[in-house]
C-alpha cells in the first residue's frame, strides 16, 4: 500500500513516483526547445512537473548529449566523426570545412548566434558517409558543394 | 553472386514502403493474424525452431530468451532496442525509417507470445525520421485494429509507445536501456537479476532488437523450419549487413548469413575503390576485432567468424584499403569507446582515458615504445574484466590492432 | 549452507553471502573501494578482483558480485588477481592529484592505503588529469572533486540508504561528477557519514578541516549524547579542543552511521564561552573555596529550615555516574530525592516507558531495519531520535509497512502510512488499530460496523472516514506480518500510551512469537534518569511552587537548565530569585550559570569519560579522550607557541560533576564509601536493582543491557483518556516539539548547528491555515499567555487539523505559553504585514 507522501519539510526526501519519472527525457526535450538549452528554470520546472528534485533532472540529463546545459546557435551543426565517415573524406575534413566557412572553431558559435559547430559520434550513416545533422535534420553523403548548399539555404531562412 | 530474395528488405524499395497501406498491400499483418489463432507456446516454439539469435550484436538465441519469461507474472514488458550506435552499423535505421510496420508485427507477435500488454520501443534521440516513423506506424496500426484492446478479435491487448533516447550509445545495452526508459542515468544494472526476472520497473522485460522482431512475421508465416533451413550451422536466418569504408557501392544488403565476406565486398558492395588492395576489415561494427585480407573467405557467421578470431556483432563491415592509417583508425574507434563510456566502472572510465593519451600521441607522431606498451597493457587489463561488454568492445579494436598492425604502430615512434 | 575454501582455508557460510563477506569472516580482507557492508554491492571498482580455481566460476572475478557457492576454491593472492588489482590502482592514480600533504584524508585514506599496499610508486601516464570545480555544499561538507576515484559510495549512501536526492552523480563517461545541481547546504541531516564513507578526500569535515591529521589526533570510544539513542563514535581532540567525531561501528545501535547533530554538535566542549572558573557571587574564585562555601551555606540552610528547604534538579543528559551521585547524597543528606524531570507528566511517560521494556520484546535500533511492519506512535524520527529514521528506511527499503500515528507533519526520507490524529485521538486510533488486527477474521466486519456505529474519537476529525480506511488496510497487513516492532514516542503523546504499546508488544509477542519494542525517551541517559528518579510524581513544576512559597530555599541543579524546558520563563527567572542559595554544577554557560550564586565547573563527556544508558537500557561507556582545558587556540590570542607559564593545565578546573558531589559531601562533613571515589559506578551499582551488573565494567565499551527477563510493567491506566481533550471547535492545540537542529540543547552551542537549524516554522493543517486566510511563508505574531512571538507559517497537508506545531527553538522564546500543552483561539494568531 505505501501511499506516496510529498515531504515540504526542510529536512525531507523526496518520494520519486516512477511513472513520473519515466518521462524524464521526454520532458527534457520539451524544455529544451525553447531555449536550444536546459536553462536552470526549465531543469527546476521540469523537477516540479515530475515531483523531483532540479538534482535528479541534472543528474539524468547531463548523462546525455543531446541535452545542452550550454547556450547554442539557433543551428546546431553536428559533423559525424565515425570511422566510416573518416574513411570517407568526411569527419574533420568537414568539420574543418564548415569550420573555414564560418569562421568558428569546434564548440563555439557564430557571433550571430545563428550557427554551432560540434563534432558527433557515429550517426548510423556510415553507408551514406560522409554526414552531418543541422538540429534534427540528417545531410548524407556531403560535398563542399552540398554543405555551400545547406548553409547558404539556412542562412537564407533567417 | 548469387541472388537471394529479400525477406527483411522486400519492402524498403517501394515507393511509400513506410505507410501501412503499402504494407498491408504485400501481406503485412497476415502473420499476426495467423499468431493470433496459435497459442502464445507455439509462437514461442516457432521462433526457437527458427534458431533465430538476437541481431543486436550479442547473438543470443531469441527463442530461448522467450522461453525465460516468467508464465505466470501478471505484470510482463516488451522494450525494442532501436538505440542503433555501434559505429559501422545503419541497418535499424533503414527499417525503422522504410519499414517500421516490419518490426511493429514482430512486436505485436513477441508480446503476445511472452504475455505482454505494453511495449516500449526505445529510439535514438538522433533518429529523427525514425522516431516519426514509429510514431505514425504506431498510431496507424491503432487505427486498423493491430493495437489497443482486444486485437483483431483475438482478446489480446497490447499498447506501445516510443521513447526517444537522447544521445548515449551505452543505452544500447539491453539493462542500461532500461534504466533509460526508467528516465535514469543509463548506466547498466547488476545482471543477474536479468530482465526476464527484474526489467523495467522491476517487471518481467524481454528486451529485443528490431531487426531480431523484424524477423518474426516471416518466421511465423512461413514456419521456424524454413528459417533455420537458412544459414550455417549455428547462424540461421537472414541478416542485413551493412557495409562501408572504401567500397564502391557501400549499403544495406541483406543475405543469409554464411554469406563469405569476399561474396559481400567484392560482389554485392562493388569492391573496393579504386581496385585497391584491403589492409583490414572490421566484420561487425567497431567493437568486433579486426581481420586481415587473409581471412576474405570466412562466412559471416557468428562461429565461423569467431573462429577467425572476431565476431559478427551487429553485422557492419567496415572495410580499409591498403592506404588506410590503422593507428588512426585505433585512435578514432578508442575516442568514441572514451567518449560514450558511461563512467560507472573504473577500469573502462580511466583505462580509456590513458589508451587514448597514448594513442593520441602515437597517432600525432609524438608516441615511444613506452605508449604502444602501455597500450597493450592497458588494453589487456580492461579485456573482459569490465561491468558490462562495452569495456571489452573497447579493448577489442587495440588488441587486434596491435597483434596484426604492429609494425605501423612501431613506425609512428620511429622518430622519437 | 555452502561450503568454499578461501586462500586454503575453508568456511561455511549462509546462503547469499558474497564471496567477499566469507573472505571478511576469515579475516581476510580482500581490497575494496565500491563495496561497503551497509551499501552492497555494485561492482564498479573492480578492485575485489580474485581468482577462481575451482567450482562454477572460473578465472579473475569480483568477489563483491558473486555468491559463495559450494565447491568453490577461491585465491585472494593469486598473481593474476594482484596484477589486476595493480592495473586498477595504477588508474585511480592517473587523475588524483597528489595533494595528500594537504589532504584531510591523508593517513586515513583507502586509496592511500591501497596506493602503497599495490606498490604503484613511478608515474607512466603522460596525459593530462581531468580535473573539476568543486561546489560549496555547506557548513559540514568540504567538496574536493579532483580527488574523486568515482566508488559511487557517496551517492548509494547519500540516495539510496539515506534517501535524499540532492547530492547524486552528473555528467557521463570521465567526466563523471558527484555534486549538487547548485551550489548549497545539504539537506540530508545524515550528510556526515560521506566523510567517513568516501574512500578518499572528496567529502572532508569542513569544521575540522586543517586542525590535524590522524595520526595528530587522540583518538578513543565515545558516545553521542545529543539524543537518547546513544549512537557510538568517535572523538577525535587536538591542542585541548574536540576537533571531529566520526561514526563508531555498532552493530547493535548505530551501525556504520550517525547524524550530523551528533557529528557536529561537539563544539560545547570547546567554545570560549564555556564556564571554566568556579564563581562565588560572581566573582571568581578556587573550585576548593566554592565548595567550601557551597557546603558552609547548604548546612546552614538545613540547620535553619531542615533537609527539605534543599531541593535538587539533576539532569537527563547527566551521566550515570552523576546521577547516582546526586541520589546518593540527597539521600545521605535527608534531601528530598532529585528532580529530573520538570514536568510530572513526563516524568510519568518515561517511567512507564521504561518498566514496559524486557529482554523479550526490547528491540535495538539496528533490529527496527529487520522488521517487516513498523508502527510508530506519536514520534517525529528526524526530531527527536534522526538514526531511527535511517533505520526505518531501511526496514522499508526491504518493503516493510511503516505506519505513523502522529498530529505532526512527521518528515521521513520514505513512503509510509501517516494517520495524522491530533494527540487526544492517539491512544483511541492506536486501540481501534490493534482491536482490528488481532481480531479473527470472522469478527471483523460486525467490529467495523460497531466502529462505524461509535463514532467516539473519531468525531471531531474530519479525516476520519480517510483514518478509518488506512486502519483497516494497515490491520490486515499487520495481521500478516512476521517481525513487527512498535515504536512509541514520550514527548507528545498521552500520559496511557507507552503502557498501551508496551501491553500491546507483549501481547502480540504471545500470538506471533516475535514483537520489538522501541521507546524514543527525551534526551541521552533519561532512562538512567527514570530509574534513578523517584517513584512518586514529583517533578521540578512543584520545586518551583515550593520556592515560591518559601518552602524550598536551596536549589543544587546539577548540569541541567530548566530555562531550556521549563514553559514559563518569567515564572522560573523570579522563583529563583527567591532562593538563598542556587549552587549550579554545569559545563555550558546557561542562564541557570549566569543567576547561580555558586558555580562550580564540571567536565564534559570528552575529558571525563562516562557512562549513559540509551532508551533500549543499553549501559554504554565513552572513554575520556583528552584532558581538558582551554584549547590552544584560544590562548594568548591564538598564538604558537602558547606562552603560558603555569604548573597546571589551563583552563582546566573542571572537574567531572560525580567528583564535585562527592567533594561536595566532605564539605558537608559526609563521608561517601571510599570505593566510590575510585569507581562511582560501584555507588550507581546498588542504586537499583537492573544496575547491579554494573560492578563488572569491563564489558561496557560494547554495551549491556539493564533489562529484565520478564517486565514489571506498569498497567495501563484504567481512564486512558489524556488530559487535553478537544477543546472547543475553534481552539487549535499547540504542541511544542523537538527539532533536529536548534531545539536539541547541547548541540545549539555549536556555530554550524546555528547556521543550519532555519527560520523556526509555525505548522499548521493547510485547513487551518485556510481558514486563518493564511498561505506558505505568512508571518504571523502568535500571542503566548506571556507574550507574543513571531513565526513563519507552514502549512502542510499531512498533519492532524486542530493542531499548531512549534519547534523548541531558543531564539523562539516559546516558554512565553507558560505551560507544558497549550491551546491558542484563533485571534490570538495575527498575520503580519
């Protein structure tokens, strides 16, 4: 029976309710949409929703990658450095590639904010290497031609 | 070359193969209807027949993991590996993204025959189309009666929802998924209890890869004797290799397994570019040790491969051309065990960290004998004394290494 | 019972022990980081590798991760293992900064120690160490994150076993962290032990940091007494100061653990204030002359007004032997026997506690983690005894049912059952609950309609409906269990409870053949206190009336301050005003120090060495750890070398209160039994009759139990209605109630305690407070009978309506109710803007 009871007292833990918590990460990728980043405010929100503690949300998100506890570019571009990748012209090559382009190194952002450029472990597409992710969209088999492509298309969103 | 039928890629090539009208066009679900006339025994007595081992790298035989699900726990779970991480490897991706109602049957089928009314299908958070996929497929299949209350009249119920993971290849490990499922840290559990005994939520969890389900509809339609009529003696069945590196026509080709690596590179994937010779291939994703051209003729088998000093893993062959720089390759297959290393254990966590330093100088030209040394020290300290198989997947790649490639690593400290 | 053979030497043991348990028992301990008894195992370290030569395992294995089986050969010194064993330590080597000369670990550390013990000495890594930030984590924590081996020991502790989550792991792969989400103080009140858990340096004592290592300290047994469970430690002095007390194994009381009010609230000992002079009228004077002048004045006394104008007030945080000197010499002299209790009522309770516990159903701390159902009545864990929270976590992380009968908000760091019943429904909710668990099954549902139709004690709760179902679900499950323990509170709870659980224990004894009994008692040795005290009901509430009506013209209070306690401050201040003589004995500097027209210095626990009995009736001894005397850093302005030039110890008059008592006798012209001098237990000894095995002291250091084979419990009383019934339907009862930090007396002299105890918290059903139109975080002035005091309002829905809850804070200034239970109206609650 054990009735979950929710402790206020200073000097209390709290009851995790595992159903609750269980949409940890999917509720971390909706706080993370607003801002591109786990803002401290969307780590204690999402605590709050789930009858957590902001430590249990960090401790869970800050063990995966694609949750950002750091500001980014409204692109984050994502350069696979996979061994298929490699072995195809592609990991650093590219990565040097969009890095001359945008004159920023690895890690950083574009002082517009529009661009970030990180490397990525392997994407899965090692048949159609090299490849990269701009957020959620997936670009295969790239040349200095498709990436002039891909970057011109989204700075021409803007 | 000779010239297999596909059974798990039938559909990929159609047009809109992913919809679950095309689907249902080429007899999707038929397999489901007829598992749901068999008793959930004779399901689970098909695919042991079958003698179908899990795809997912591990190899081990899915109708007897079935068979470990406790029959009388009211409470049982089904979670899909579609966590798809191991480099080389993109075949869980082409099915999810071309033909996700493959794996849902499957699904449906597994579920009913372990006693499972939910199901969790457990996604790389970068599959991005793949989680659309699933997530349309799924609510189609609702809406044609595969899902929901009493399926197809059958009075069997299942529900499945998908999860996205967001980025940790360790969630890959069938306990570590759990705990990611959980919405913990994915850091592996202590085995046993194994999930059959305490999976997600401390329940009864087979937890199966999605090529491994994508097989079942073909099992149950067409019978386990088919199946395992297919293959070598203790590989059955179909599997998808994926195949990459320096090949002309790189991709997904699916073939019995016992297939020859020669008959994959030089028939089905083009060769090797620019007529090259071969200096090394990884038989099964990057954690699998690598072989030299010598051993061209072995069957993509998991005995006949582990006789030849490797393993199939997951099926991905990478191949290099003679001018391939191995140290680097070592290098760059060790940055990626370092980097998705969970940190849980200590030998896998600080013995990568010092592999790579050695490693990274030896690749940079800055190396000694004292780093090849501790490489292989290191590297041996680490084989198989680790919390979860990762850390032997780590070590793998620089034993290898260094047995066949020593010289080149030997050359790189010439200098200092 | 498998059967193995380790490093040639064969051991039966249980089934499901690990290997690495086996190995202990045969003295063999094989290295570790990861696993620790009290955590388990995970397997992370790889450090317990060993080899296996025979039976279902083969090869290097962590003996932490396997069971012993039958037929297994294991080698703890294999090659192979110790080469693996090498190769691990040669890792953990590559990120640790060698900063042990400035490492509070150093000469403690595990990893140290396993560092030399492997030989690792020459450095072959030639990368970079990953290093971190450290984070502020509060008064009692130092945080040094680079030193981290990541044992996960912290985290299991700190989550798992304690269960608080704000300390846990962050980050993946190496960079992996254990830290908070933000800078802060730790709330677990158990946050301590991962100074003793952590292998190496991360988590340091922050008070003690820099004061010394290890092998600086004197170093021996002690005991805590900042409750009445009596958990062991350690004490660790440096330069006459207390410099750090660390956890001490027991497996019968507080296991491997204890609570940060225990481990930090030492400072008393130390601090500059603390009272080192004898004083006569405020001047200072020779111990030997106030002795003198107590003995010349008390005679007088008893010469003018007879032996009972001189009344004497002893203490429950007092030790055995002080206690039983003061009974001594009260009865010596012809003086009334000593109080120890202020309030008769509570007298009353502890009494009756005490009598009801017996060798069969006495229960000790660490057996409440082995129960499978616990019911505990009208105690707030965390408040009043913390290590009994952790323990009954650990019952119900092994899914026992915890059921709570108290008005309170009773925080505890797991679910349980709370039937929050104000204190006057207690007794009836606890008899209702055992009627429906004894009861056959086929009596059951004619009893509830009987209960339905009765209403009764029920009436004025409007949960009662919610009450009556958790009732009924907790009955079954009560029925069902195996290995019950009751556990009954003395400070709120009616004058009949401890006697209803205690006849309740002894009846479910009977039925199950297995019932603990677990009484938490107000303070460190009031079990000796309510052996010691005298049988009838006196208490100090009537000394006062005595003093006020010229009656009693001396007072001897012996260590205790009745200002801590006493509910009416004013009343207590002019009584004492009126006495002839107030001779006060004490270490710390009470108002009772400041108004004492003689004073004379006692030692504390750490330089005298003493003996308590913890609320099980456990004689426990703390060994006296250093001499005494003003800490070197307190001399000539902290300076070294000290310049004092003096023959004795500075600043060390105190003397043990025991021994004041006895000289105190021969000013009195009173000669106590020689042998006293020598062993004051022998006295205590022959004080009563449980006491009588104290004459052996040589089995106290691991603690004997005073209790009878049967119990000569008092009944329960015949009216078991409590005093304070329900009031009108508007008044609120106000209780008055222990804290875990700032309420307890002896550990509020410490600076740290201070700085976590928070703003004092007027609780409150959310009811109420709706009703009083007030909301979470409103302060209120709530008027006293002398006076008004102002509090922060909490309210909280898991609490009895009907019910205001204060902490005994100091800084409260509660004593302004001017009686023990007190009921407030409404308008006496006023929100301030």
């Amino acid at each position: 029976m054990n009735t979950k009871k929710e402790f206020k007292s200073p000097v209390g833990g709290a009851i995790v309710d595992p159903a609750k918590q269980s949409m940890m990460l999917a509720a971390l990728y909706i706080a993370q949409e607003q801002n591109g980043y786990l803002t401290k405010e969307a780590v204690q929100q999402v605590a709050k929703r789930l009858g957590m503690t902001p430590g249990d949300v960090y401790s869970t998100a800050s063990f995966y990658s694609l949750f950002r506890m750091k500001p980014v570019g409204r692109y984050v571009i994502q350069v696979c450095e996979g061994i298929s990748c490699y072995l195809n012209d592609g990991a650093e090559r590219v990565a040097d590639y969009v890095s001359e382009k945008l004159g920023i190194k690895l890690g950083e952002t574009t002082r517009d904010g529009m661009f970030t450029l990180e490397t990525v472990q392997c994407l899965a597409s090692c048949g159609t290497a090299p490849a990269m992710r701009v957020n959620d969209q997936l670009y295969e088999n790239l040349s200095p031609a498709i990436i002039d492509d891909i970057l011109e298309r989204l700075m021409g969103e803007v | 070359m000779t010239n297999w039928e596909p059974v798990l890629l039938a559909n990929v090539n159609r047009p809109n193969s992913e919809k679950i009208d095309t689907y249902l066009r080429y007899g999707g679900y038929e397999a489901l209807r007829k598992a749901l006339k068999m008793t959930p025994d004779q399901v689970t007595a098909e695919v042991k027949t079958s003698e179908i081992r899990g795809r997912g790298g591990a190899g081990f035989p899915a109708g007897v993991k079935w068979g470990f699900m406790p029959k009388d726990a009211p409470v049982k779970y089904l979670a899909i590996n579609t966590d798809e991480g191991e480099p080389g490897t993109f075949k869980d991706r082409l099915i999810v993204e071309r033909d996700p109602h493959s794996i849902l049957e499957g699904v449906i089928i597994a579920s009913y025959a372990i006693g499972a009314h939910r199901a969790f299908v457990y996604i790389r958070g970068e599959f991005f189309l793949g989680v659309k996929r699933w997530i349309k497929a799924i609510s189609d299949a609702y809406q044609k009666g595969f899902l929901g209350k009493n399926i197809l009249g059958s009075g069997f119920d299942l529900d499945v929802s998908v999860h996205r993971g967001a980025g940790a290849y360790i969630c890959g490990e069938e306990t570590a998924m759990l705990e990611s499922l959980e919405g913990k840290r994915g850091v592996p559990r202590t085995k046993p209890p194994f999930p059959a005994q305490k999976g997600f939520w401390g329940k009864p969890t087979l937890v199966q890869n999605c090529e491994t389900l994508a097989n079942i509809p073909h099992i149950i339609l067409r019978g386990g004797k088919w199946y395992s009529s297919i293959g070598t003696e203790k590989s059955k069945g179909m599997k998808i290799f994926c195949i990459s590196g320096h090949v002309n026509s790189p991709g997904n080709f699916e073939l019995p397994l016992g297939t020859p690596l020669k008959e994959i590179i030089y028939e089905h994937a083009g060769g090797v570019r620019k007529g090259r010779d071969i200096k090394a291939i990884i038989p099964g994703g990057s954690s699998t040790p690598f072989l030299t051209a010598e051993k061209i003729n072995t069957p993509m088998g998991f005995e006949t491969l582990q006789a030849a000093g490797s393993a199939l893993g997951t099926g991905a062959i990478i191949v290099m051309d003679e001018t391939t720089d191995m140290v680097e390759v070592v290098r760059r297959i060790t940055r990626f065990y370092v980097h998705e290393s969970c940190g849980y254990c200590f030998p896998c966590r600080i013995g990568g960290q010092r592999m790579l330093s050695s490693l990274e100088r030896l690749a940079g030209g800055k190396g000694s004998k004292q780093d090849i040394e501790d490489l292989e020290y290191v590297a041996k300290g680490i084989y198989g004394r680790t919390f979860c198989p990762m850390g032997t997947g780590m070590a793998e790649p620089v034993l290898s290494g260094l047995r066949l490639f020593r010289p080149e690593f030997e050359m790189k400290t010439a200098k200092n | 019972m498998p059967n193995l053979i380790i490093d040639d030497l064969p051991i039966e043991v249980p089934a499901g022990t690990k290997v690495i348990e086996a190995a202990e028992q045969l003295g063999i301990i094989i290295p570790r980081f990861c696993y620790h008894k009290a955590l388990g195992s995970v397997g992370a370290c790889r450090m317990c590798a060993v080899k296996f030569l025979q039976g279902p395992f083969k090869g290097v294995q962590m003996s932490c991760l396997i069971d012993a089986q039958d037929g297994m050969v294991v080698s703890t010194t294999d090659e192979e293992a110790v080469a693996f064993r090498k190769f691990i330590i040669e890792l953990l080597m590559l990120n640790h900064p060698h900063d042990c000369p400035v490492c509070d670990e150093g000469g403690q550390c595990l990893l140290q120690d396993m560092t030399v013990a492997g030989g690792h000495s020459l450095r072959r890594y030639l990368g970079r160490k990953r290093t971190y930030r450290d984070q502020n984590l509060g008064v009692f924590i130092a945080h040094e994150m680079n030193r981290c081996i990541h044992c996960y020991r912290c985290s299991r502790f700190y989550q798992e076993f304690a269960g608080y989550r704000d300390l846990g792991p962050t980050q993946i792969a190496n960079r992996v962290y254990f830290g908070r989400f933000e800078d802060g103080q730790l709330e677990s009140p158990f946050s301590g032990n991962l100074v003793d858990l952590c292998p190496t340096g991360v988590y340091t004592d922050k008070p003690a940091r820099f004061q010394g290592r290890r092998w600086d300290f004197e170093r021996l047994p002690s005991l805590c007494i900042h409750c009445s469970l009596g958990c062991n430690t350690i004490a660790n002095a440096r330069y006459r100061a207390v410099v750090r007390v660390e956890a001490r194994f027991n497996d019968a009381v507080n296991g491997f653990f204890i609570c940060d009010r225990g481990r930090f609230g030492f400072p008393y000992t130390n601090q500059p204030e603390r009272p080192r002079q004898a004083r006569i009228d405020g001047n200072e004077s020779s111990l030997e002359d106030a002795v003198a002048g107590a003995g010349r004045k008390l005679a007088d006394i008893a010469h003018r007004a007879g032996p009972n104008a001189i009344a004497c007030l002893g203490s429950r945080r007092s030790s055995l032997e002080t206690q039983g000197l003061l009974n001594h010499l009260c009865q010596l002299m012809q003086w009334a026997e000593p109080d120890y209790f202020l309030d008769p009522l509570l007298k009353k309770k502890v009494k009756s506690a005490i009598s009801q516990l017996d060798s069969r159903v006495a229960v000790s701390l660490r057996q409440v983690e082995t129960a499978d159902f616990i019911l505990a009545v009208g105690v707030d864990p965390l408040g009043e005894a913390p290590m009994l929270a952790l323990a009954m976590r650990q019952a119900q992380r092994k899914e026992a049912t915890v059921a709570v009968i108290d008005p309170r908000p009773v925080p505890l760091p797991f679910s349980f059952e709370h039937l929050a019943v104000p204190t006057w429904e207690m007794n009836g909710c606890l008899k209702l609950l055992m009627e429906e668990a004894m009861r056959k099954e086929d009596e059951k549902s004619a009893a509830r309609d009987r209960m339905a139709a009765e209403e009764g004690w029920l009436r004025n709760n409007p949960a009662s409906a919610e009450i009556r179902r958790q009732i009924a679900q907790l009955a079954a499950l009560f029925q069902a269990s195996r290995n019950p323990v009751l556990i009954c509170g003395t400070d709120i709870v009616p004058e009949a409870t401890p006697a209803v659980v205690g006849a309740w224990a002894r009846s479910l004894l009977e039925e199950k053949g297995k019932c603990g009994l677990f009484y938490v008692l107000p303070d460190a040795n009031a079990f000796g206190a309510g052996l010691l005290g005298a049988a009838n009901d006196h208490a100090f509430l009537e000394t006062v009336g005595a003093i006020e009506r010229g009656e009693v013209r001396a007072l001897i209070a012996v260590e205790s301050d009745p200002f801590e306690r006493f509910p009416d401050r004013s009343r207590l201040e002019q009584a004492l005003a009126k006495l002839e003589l107030l001779l006060v004995l004490d270490y710390v500097p009470s108002p009772m120090v400041q108004q004492a027209h003689i004073f004379l210095p006692t030692s504390t626990l750490f330089e005298t060495g003493s003996t308590f009995i913890n609320q099980e009736g456990r004689i426990q001894i703390a060994q006296p750890v250093y001499h005494g005397g003003t800490p070197l850093s307190q001399m000539n302005g902290g300076g070294h070398p000290p310049r004092v030039y003096a023959g004795g110890l500075p600043g060390g008059e105190p003397k043990p209160a025991w021994q004041l008592l006895i000289d105190l006798a021969g000013a009195l012209s009173l000669a106590i039994e020689t042998g006293a001098v020598e062993n004051p237990l022998s006295l205590v000894a022959s004080a009563h009759p449980l006491l009588a095995g104290l004459k052996n002291t040589s089995s106290l250091l691991d603690g004997v139990r005073c209790l009878p084979d049967v119990a000569d419990a008092e009944p329960v009383p015949a009216d078991m209605d409590p005093a304070v019934g329900p009031g009108t339907e508007n008044e609120l009862q106000l209780l008055f109630v222990d804290s875990i930090f700032g309420a307890e007396e002896l550990s509020q002299y410490a600076d740290v305690i201070r700085q976590v105890e928070g703003e004092p918290c007027l609780y409150m059903h959310t009811q109420d407070a709706e009703r009083l139109g007030l909301v979470e975080g409103d302060r209120v002035l709530l008027t006293l009978d002398a006076g008004a005091i102002e509090a922060r309002v909490c309210p909280s829905q898991s609490m009895a309506p009907g019910t205001l809850v204060l902490p005994r804070r100091r800084k409260l200034e509660w004593q302004k109710a001017k009686s023990f239970s007190t009921r407030v109206t409404p308008d006496r609650i006023e929100k301030l803007k």
